[in-house]
C-alpha cells in the first residue's frame, strides 16, 4: 500500500466513526424518548430520570466514537503541531463533557468504584 492508500483508508475510517457517532447519539435519543414515553403512558414516576439516564449514556458513546474518529482523522493528515494541539483541544472539551455525562447521569467520579448499572 502506498501513503495515498494509507491516508485514504485512514480517512475513510475517520468519516465512519464520525457517522457512527453521531448515529448513536440520534438512535440513542429515539430509543430514550420511546422508552420514557412508554413509562409515562404506565405512570411510572421515573420516567424523566429514564430518559435522562439513557440519553447521556447514548452521548457518551457517540463522544467516544467522535473522539475516535478525531484522532484516527489527525493521524491521517500530517501531523502537525497545530494539528496535534487542535486534536488535543478538542480531546480535553469531550473529554469533560463525558465527565460531566457520567457523574449527571451515576451520581459518581468516573474513577470511583460503584455500582454498574446495566
């Protein structure tokens, strides 16, 4: 393979994680307003926590997914110094948006040992 083909594959991949990503964060919504709907139409009253639990867990996965997709995307093109500082920018930014997600959505530190809700 040649460094054309490489980068072309590498970049290839990229676009797939990035809509990959983006798709759970969609179906994930669906599936978190389907399911709460269900809960309301019974009467339970934890139907908003529901949907708020399953929705941050579909975001955390598509920013995993989207994180993916900027790293293999930088690694693609040249690797530049202001390549590697706007990847690690917008690592840090999903990074405490998936921090965030998790003790909204656990009551906990990522970090923290607990319960695993499955």
């Amino acid at each position: 393979m040649t460094m054309d083909q490489v980068d072309t594959v590498l970049q290839g991949t990229a676009t797939v994680l990035e809509v990959a990503g983006v798709g759970v964060i969609v179906v994930g919504a669906l599936l978190a307003f389907v399911s709460s709907l269900g809960r309301l139409r019974k009467g339970e009253a934890d139907a908003y926590y529901n949907f708020r639990r399953r929705l941050g867990r579909a975001i955390l996965l598509g920013l995993e997914l989207l994180v993916a997709a900027d790293i293999v995307g930088t690694v693609a093109v040249e690797p530049t110094r202001e390549n590697i500082l706007v990847l690690a920018f917008i690592v840090l930014i999903r990074t405490f948006l998936s921090v965030s997600l998790t003790v909204e959505i656990e009551g906990r530190w990522p970090w923290q040992g607990g319960r695993k809700e499955g």
